[in-house]
C-alpha cells in the first residue's frame, strides 16, 4: 500500500482503522508503522475532525438521508439506479 492509497482510504473511511475493513486495516497499519508520511496522514485527519466538530456546525437531520437516497439513486448495483447517461 503506498500513502497515496492510504489517503484515499482515510478519504472515504475516516482516519481509524478500526473502521475500516480488515482486508485494508492490515496492510494499512504495517505503512502507519514505518511511514511517517503515512502516519501524518492520519494526524491531519484527526485534525481536521476535530476542528469541523469544534466549529459547531451540524448537516441538518435530514442531511444524511438525503446523501443515502442520491448514492442508491446513482448506484449501477441498484435496479431502481436513474439513468444519467
């Protein structure tokens, strides 16, 4: 795995890897413990997650419903997926 993967994977799944799958997690924490571009990664990202918390801000409670219902919308797996193209 190299620190651009490991990017990617924080991008999508957060910064702790135990949320992320064990398929990932493995691989990713051997980069973490000989990488420090890989472990300044993950700082930034908790960084970030704390600074967004602290502001205050909160998605509005129909937000994340919102975000489900456009994903399923969009995905090719779902039958009822639109059709953009």
């Amino acid at each position: 795995m190299s620190p651009q993967e490991l990017q990617d994977i924080v991008d999508r799944l957060g910064e702790d890897p135990a949320e992320w799958p064990a398929s990932v997690a493995r691989e990713a924490r051997q980069l973490i413990e000989k990488s420090d571009e890989a472990q300044d990664i993950l700082d930034q990202a908790a960084r970030l997650r704390l600074q967004l918390m602290d502001a205050g801000h909160e998605a509005p409670a129909f937000f994340a419903d919102q975000v489900v219902a456009l994903a399923l919308a969009l995905d090719p797996a779902n039958p009822d997926a639109e059709d953009l193209s």
